[in-house]
C-alpha cells in the first residue's frame, strides 16, 4: 500500500492497448520513468540506471513478450530483486507483477509494484557473506575457499605461476597455555588480518581449522614472485606476543600445472610439503617435490604395532570450548572430511559413553532416517576418521563395540573434562563458547553455565 517509505509506486499497464491506466504513488524522477510512453520504452530508460550485473535479469523480467508468453503458460505473477541508480548510489528495490485478463475487454491488464528493499537485501547479503566465511577471522572458510579457487583455476594463466599455500604456526598451544583461549583466538584473528592486507587482489585465502590457512596466489610472473611472497608472509606473521615467546609459521606450496590441476590434487601436494615442513624444523617454507615423504609424527611406528610406552609420549589435546580442534603434540591436526571431524567432536561431547550409528546419523544428519545408505554413510565417515588418527598413532583414543563407538576419554586432555571435574584450578577455561561448529553442542551450554557459577559461588567463599 502506498504510504509506507518502502513503497516507490504501483502502476497499473494495459498491455494490449500500450499505454498506462493507473499510477499510484510518486515515481522517482531520477529513474526516468514517463508515463506517456510504453513499457518496453520505460524498461529501456530505466535500464540505463540498472547495475550491470543484473541488467539481464532486467531486461528479460520484464519483457512484454516474456510476460505474455508466461501468461499463456499459466504463470501470472513473478518478483524480480534489481540494483537501480538513485540519486547516484545504487539501491535494491523489487519489482512485482501480476497479469490478468480483463473479462469484459479481454485486454491484458498489467499490475506492477516497485518496493525498496535495500535494508533487507543488505542483510541477506550479510547472511550469506557471514555463512561464507570463517566465524574467528572473517575469511573464507574452507567450503568457499574451494569453491571461489575452483573458478581461479579455471582462468589461469598457463605462462604464469600460480599455487597453493598450506601455513600452519608454529607452537602455538603454548600462546594458549601461557596466555589463554581467548588472547590465543585475537593472536589468530590479528595473523589473519595480517594476511588479508598483504595478498593481492586476485588471491584467495582461507581458514581450515585451529591455526592452520589456506592461500591461493594467482598467475605470479615467475617463481622467484612467488618466493619474495612467502617470505612476506612469514614476515607478517612472526610477531612477538611477549619478550620470551614468538611465533612462527610453517608452509607447504604446491604449483598449478607442475603439481596438479585441480584443487584436491594441489591440496594433497601442498599438506605434504607442509608436513615436511612441521617436521624437519619448522619455521620454512617447503616446496613440493616427487621425493617427500611424509615424516611420522615424532618418529613413531605409525602401526597398531607400535609400543604402550610410545603412545604415552603423544599428546592428545582437545578443545570444545570455541570451536573444535585437535591437537597432537601442540600441533593443530587436518581432519580432511567435514562430517569425520563432526564425528569425532560428538563423541569427545558424549564424555566417553558409547554412541549408536543411529544416534550418528541423528546429530551428523538431521533430516536423514537410519536406512542402509546412512549406516553405510556412518561406517564410511568412520574409516575416514580412524584413518586420520592412525596416520598420528593416536587411533587407540577411540573404542569400537558392535558399531557403537567412544571416545576414551583417559586417553586425551580435553577441557570440556578439565572444566567438568570441579577442580577449580580449570575454573576459567569456559568462556561461554562451546562447539561454536556445531547447532547441537547448544545443548550443553546450560550445565556449563551451571558448572561455572559453581565455580563463580566457590571463589566467593571465605577462605
């Protein structure tokens, strides 16, 4: 209805005879719009003011003979979102048509609405930008990253150099153990800051998980382009966080073309290269070659072989609170496949009790029944996480009974377990976050707030 600021006019067009009926409400006059004239004359006009990008979909929305065609289909309405030109700055209105048939004329009567929508198109799109990118550090996250480098490689540069950079830094749990989660989380989100200003235009980057990114550099003239970038990097991101600590960062880098074509396969040769990289000393950058091997974590036999007393010397560390990652000997762990990691960070959430495959698929798919696709769905995830695990020879910190599986919670230091066993020296570890990755971890969230005025109410008592 006319009289709410969001309402520019509603006009009502005879399409059979060419000329307007009705115009309710003002029209912007900087859209140049005349009244006088016919639709697709006033759709060229205002056409000069569309945005570019979405000038086709103008055009093609409303086009009398599209219309008309719809029309004898038995489509008689439709909306159309476009960018307009208004007073030199571009605003989203919605234009809205319906079509019917005059019963006594049988002429073809038009109805059009023009809304503007700017507000509520701006935070649609602050939705869709925010479910693209990374909660911590506002970068893409892993999906997108895929996604936005899948179309760079599709315009590369054959002459050029372009690749793919795995950075991880370099003994970071003791930013956290000194200074704790949340000063370790703003050291994070200042590295990725960092990086955001320092990569071109062209580039993409990304967060995968705890402290390790994602870089794409696009079409470099030449290697030794590529090389002053990294050491950039790693320049940018050493910093001190106090006089007795400094950080440092790990990468791996594979090329497009030498080392594969697609994004997995540059992934793959890139983590490599990382791995290299962690473990020969850290603090490099690491090219991919055919001859790399990826080094065993600390040397161990990564076996079911291998001895007791060398799993004791692993170190396990798990956070829940924040987002969930893993740790292996204060090193961040790529869990590859998404619904793997969602699986293991239920069963760190079950605190050790055993969980069905159909409680499985309830959490992990929630729309899905227990059938024989989503069981066999389940084992699949599960290989793929125990396979992650016995690539570290941590595999044993999870239990097997007739499908059902644990975690063994004696085998891992989790602060979700810390923060719940009531001592007070993990009092602090809780900071209202838990299993931010995840919409069920929500429904722990009201006995950690209960734990932790048990612990607010025990710091208040005399001593």
């Amino acid at each position: 209805m006319i009289g709410s600021s969001h309402i520019f006019f509603n006009v009502t067009y005879n399409l059979s005879l060419d000329e307007f009926e009705d115009i309710d409400g003002e029209l912007p006059i900087d859209f140049g719009f005349n009244p006088d004239q016919s639709l697709d004359r006033n759709v060229s006009i205002i056409g000069e003011r569309i945005h570019p990008q979405d000038l086709r979909d103008f055009y093609n929305f409303l086009s009398t003979r599209r219309i008309l065609s719809s029309f004898s289909k038995g489509i008689n309405r439709g909306t159309c979102d476009f960018r307009v030109k208004s007073f030199n700055k571009y605003i989203w209105v919605k234009i809205t048509y319906h079509i019917l048939e005059d019963p006594y004329s049988g002429n073809f009567i038009l109805w059009l609405s023009c809304k503007k929508i700017d507000d509520q198109k701006q935070s649609e799109i602050i939705l869709m930008t925010n479910a693209q990118r990374d909660e911590l550090t506002g970068v893409y996250n892993r999906g997108t990253f895929r996604e936005k480098v899948s179309e760079k490689l599709r315009d590369v540069n054959e002459d050029y150099f372009s690749a793919i950079i795995l950075a991880d830094l370099d003994n970071f749990t003791k930013v956290n153990e000194l200074f704790g989660y949340s000063f370790g989380d703003k050291v994070i989100r200042d590295i990725a800051r960092t990086m955001r200003l320092i990569i071109g235009e062209e580039d993409v980057l990304g967060r995968i998980s705890g402290t390790r990114f994602i870089l794409y550099l696009h079409n470099n003239q030449d290697l030794e382009t590529v090389e002053k970038r990294l050491e950039l990097i790693s320049m940018a991101v050493s910093r001190a966080t106090n006089d007795s600590l400094k950080l440092s960062v790990s990468m791996g880098i594979s090329l497009y073309g030498k080392d594969g074509r697609d994004i997995d396969a540059l992934y793959e040769k890139a983590d490599l290269a990382l791995s290299y990289a962690k473990e020969t000393g850290r603090n490099k950058y690491i090219f991919y070659k055919e001859k790399l091997k990826k080094p065993p974590i600390n040397n161990l036999a990564l076996t079911k072989e291998f001895k007791q007393e060398e799993y004791n010397n692993i170190s396990v560390d798990i956070r829940t609170f924040g987002y969930f990652d893993v740790f292996i000997n204060g090193q961040a762990i790529l869990i590859p496949h998404g619904k793997a990691k969602e699986l293991l960070a239920l069963l760190v959430h079950r605190r050790g009790g055993f969980v069905t495959p159909q409680e499985i698929i309830a959490h992990l798919w929630e729309d899905e029944e227990a059938n024989k696709v989503t069981m066999a769905r389940v084992r699949k995830v599960f290989m793929l996480l125990r396979d992650t695990l016995k690539e570290y020879g941590v595999e044993e910190i999870i239990e097997s009974n007739k499908g059902a599986r644990r975690i063994v919670p004696e085998r891992v230091n989790c602060d979700l377990y810390n923060f719940l066993s009531g001592d007070i020296k993990y009092s602090n570890l809780f900071k209202g976050y838990y299993m931010l990755n995840y919409s069920w971890g929500e429904f722990a969230m009201a006995e950690l707030e209960q734990q932790d005025e048990t612990y607010r109410m025990l710091r208040e008592e005399p001593s």
